[in-house]
C-alpha cells in the first residue's frame, strides 16, 4: 500500500515552492463575460513548470475559474498548485465541520480514507489525488494524501459511514453527532418538451450547504482531461468532482441532483460516491452510461436524486440512487424536481426516516413549490426564469413571502417554525450559497450562468450572526461573511473568449 502512495519530504517541497511562487507570472486580461460586466481579474498561471504549462485561473463574478489539463497527475497538481491558498482555507473549513458534527476527531477520517477509501478508487483517480497533494506541497502547504482524500469524502463520511459504523458499534450518539445526518441539501429542476419556452432542455440548481462551506464552494472547474469528455462544472477547492453536482460535458451530457433527506445505508466495500460521480461526468456520453458508471461499486453514500439530460435527443431523467434500491425515470415532454424528497416507495420505507406527509417539513414544502411553478409556467420556462425559481422565497406551506428553510432559496438561519430541520438545529448558518442555470443550447458550447450566495441576491453577515447565535461560536475561527455576487456566465475554453468580450 505504501508503494501507492508516494510522500514527498515536505521540508524539500517547502523550499522548492517557495522557490516556485517567488516571480509567478500574472497575465492581465480585459472585460469578462459576466452579466454585470464585471472584469476578469488576472490569470495566474507559472509557465517555468511544464506542469503548469497549459493551467491558468482566473476571477470573476465572486468565483474563482479554473482550467487544468493533461494527464491525471498533472490537472491534480495544476489544481493543488493553483488553488493551494483555497484548499488551504477548505481544509480548515472541513475539519471544523466534520469533527464537531460527528463527534469524531481528524485522524478517525484520515484513517477511513487510507484503510477504506483509498484500496477503492480508481487508478486514475489515485493519480490526480497524488497530484493535488505535489501541488499543495510545492506552495508549502503541508496537508498529506489522508487529508486529502478525507476532503474528497466530506460528503460521504460525516453524513453516512459515521451514523453506520455508529449503529454497527452500538454507540451512543450524541446530540451534536445526530444533527448532521438527514440534513437538507439543494433544490434542482430540470424541463422539457412542452414544459420550456423553446422545447429545449432547461436545468437550474441551488447548492444547499453550511455556510461554512458555501463560502468557499466558489471554483468553475474547465478540465480537459487526458481520457474521457471534457467538463465544465462547478466545485470546491481540493475535491475531484463538483460535489454538490452541477455540470455539463462535452458529449453533451447535462447533470444535477440533490440529496435524499433522512436516508440511512452505508457499504463499507463499495467505491466512494465522489469517485463514481467524477468518473460518470467524465466517461458518461448517455443517461445510461450514466447510470451504469454510478451503479458501479455504489458504496450508498451521499445517495441522490440525479437530474439528467441528454442534450443531443432532449430526453431527461430523474435517476434515485439508494443503496438498497434505484430507479430511473425519463421523459422527453416533461420535468423532474428535486428538494430532498424521494420518490420511490421502496426507497422512503426501506432506506429513510423521512415522513413524507409532513408537509411542513422543507423538503416536502419545496417539492410543492417546485409542482406550482412547473404548473404555472408551462410553455415559458426558460433560463430567466430558472434564475428566478431559484431565488424563489414562497412558503407553500405558511402560504407567505419569507425566506426560509421551506422556500427554495433557502435560508437556515432564519425562523421555520413546525420544520424537523429547524427544530433539529435551530438558526443553522447553512441554505442556499450559489445558484447555477443552462440550457441545451448552452451546454452546446459547453456553457452556464452562475451566481454566487445566495441566488437571492442577500449577504450573510457572519459577525453579526455570531454576536446574536453564540451557540455557534464554535463556527467563529473559519466562519466568513457570504456575498452575493452577479449571475455571471461561464464557459469551456474561457481563456480565448476573455479576449473577445463576446457573451
């Protein structure tokens, strides 16, 4: 296992980078194409490194894009190397999290990754993990292959393998442990047919997540990849696939999701979710490829609703992954929604906890909202309008105009009395922290707007909250103020259109 693993002398690696970052190259580049017209800020990139050679980032709109490219050792260094300073921060972020909401200290998820995880990931995958760390290390950032792959897994570790392996140990669960299971994350949509202005596909996603994360889940990621379909998603720093799983690939492939509330199901010998999710962006030219790839070694964590599209035929799907269970369903004239709640029976009874007639719960009280707007809307869905959807602040079940844990963009750090949610962890610092759109002719050019915050438009305070919530004072060495930025597009191959200023 060792010989799978190289280290590098973090001593050597911390002389080389500093040697590395001393006269990096900053290339200046005109007005980018964003809404706002807001400007790109430099691309950074540092051609001495034939690594680096073909990378760059750049800032625009509050994200960070990225470009990598190559072998998989190479776009995992490009991505450790470029954006070390982020995963760095993330990293921090993460540890935080995951240790105060399970109970578990650090080295419990380092161990997981090296002893589970790492034996079940793809060779490929393996690479361009290593790469990342020779990225981080060369900056002098000294987190190791454990740490890394922990980071992959934050998803996945926290919120299913610590709730099994707690059942399988008989141990007692705490208060604190027992919040983060059955959280709530992201609304989705995806139109067809009859349903959109132009019969063209339509897909729109709010990422629901702790504002401690959503602050820093701000990376565009454009891979070209040595194998496989070129990507165009968005992400967070030092992870491998989107993670909260808005993307497009070059065979014209269309993906989204959100979480299944309250499930339960955990395979300790199947292949971590983050893995398979990377490798069907990556390799999946169909729905069915699609499936096929994340059927693979499903290991049940971060089980989801996948909202799918083709593109090319204009056929969409919503794909339910359980681990005991999975089904597809798919329409050329029509749309699927998602907030968190399961459709198949076997699904709700078998694998969660969620009650589904509990219609003040959010995940029930989103669905409806998503069924009234689809409703009303039909024939005039399109890309606007999905920015809308997403900055949506209806209570279908208050029947009242206020942002909540009930409306789509989703606010957990305000008042939603009667859900189990708020209940469960009261004025939580987590919702709605970025919302993205496309259409079929934009993942033709590989393309999507994207806003980051609150796609609502509204900023988090962090001081403010933390001055009148001390009970998540534990959240005040990595917590950050959330801004909104403008809806902003993007696009594969965004070096070259920099210069045009087309949109």
């Amino acid at each position: 296992m060792d010989a799978l693993r190289p280290r590098l002398p973090l001593v050597a690696l911390a002389v080389f980078g500093i040697a590395l970052i001393a006269a990096p190259v900053f290339v200046n580049y005109p007005a980018a194409i964003a809404n706002a017209g807001e400007p790109a800020a430099s691309a950074q990139h540092a051609p001495q490194d034939p690594s680096l050679a073909k990378s760059f980032r750049f800032d625009r709109g509050g994200w960070i894009y990225v470009h990598l490219q190559g072998a998989p050792r190479d776009i995992g260094y490009q991505h450790g190397y470029l954006l070390a300073p982020e995963i760095s921060e993330a990293f921090a972020a993460v540890r935080l999290e995951m240790t105060h909401d399970s109970g578990r200290d650090w080295n419990f998820f380092r161990r997981a990754a090296e002893q589970m995880l790492w034996p079940k990931i793809d060779a490929e995958y393996q690479s361009e993990l290593q790469g990342i760390v020779e990225g981080l290390q060369a900056r002098g950032y000294p987190l190791d292959l454990d740490d890394v792959v922990a980071i992959n897994a934050f998803m996945e570790l926290p919120d299913y393998y610590v709730p099994w392996l707690d059942e399988k140990e008989k141990k007692k669960i705490s208060q604190t442990a027992s919040l983060s299971p059955g959280a709530d994350h992201c609304s989705a949509f995806v139109a067809t047919g009859s349903y959109t202005k132009d019969h063209q596909v339509v897909m729109a996603h709010n990422n629901w997540t702790s504002y401690l994360y959503g602050a820093r889940w701000k990376i565009i990621f454009d891979i070209t990849p040595q194998r496989g379909y070129r990507m165009l998603m968005d992400g967070f720093p030092g992870v491998i696939v989107s993670d909260d799983d808005f993307g497009v690939n070059s065979a014209g492939l269309m993906i989204t999701e959100t979480t299944i509330t309250d499930f339960h199901g955990w395979d300790p010998n199947g292949k971590p979710e983050f893995v398979r999710a990377r490798k069907a962006m990556q390799y999946a030219g169909s729905i069915d490829e699609y499936v096929k790839i994340m059927l693979d070694g499903n290991n049940g964590g971060y089980a989801n609703d996948w909202l799918l599209a083709d593109r090319k035929t204009g056929e969409i799907a919503r794909f339910e992954l359980g681990l005991l269970h999975t089904k597809v369903w798919r329409t050329k004239d029509g749309y699927y929604a998602g907030s968190n709640f399961a459709s198949d029976p076997d699904v709700l009874k078998d694998e969660t906890t969620f009650d589904p007639s509990n219609l003040a719960a959010s995940a029930n009280a989103r669905h409806l909202r998503w069924d009234e707007l689809m409703r009303d809307n039909v024939g005039k869905i399109d890309t606007t309008l999905a920015e809308a959807f997403l900055s949506d602040h209806y209570d279908s079940y208050t029947k009242t105009i206020s942002p909540d844990r009930r409306t789509l963009c989703g606010h957990g750090d305000t008042p939603t009395e009667g859900d189990p949610g708020f209940a469960r962890r009261p004025y939580n610092p987590a919702g709605a922290v970025q919302g993205k759109v496309m259409d079929s002719r934009m993942a033709q050019s590989m393309t999507f707007v994207a806003r980051i915050g609150h796609p609502c438009g509204t900023d988090f305070n962090a001081r403010q909250f933390l001055a009148q919530h001390p009970e998540y004072s534990w959240q005040s060495p990595a917590l950050e103020d959330m801004d909104a930025g403008p809806w902003t597009q993007f696009r594969s191959g965004e070096r070259a259109l920099a210069y045009s200023g087309a949109k």
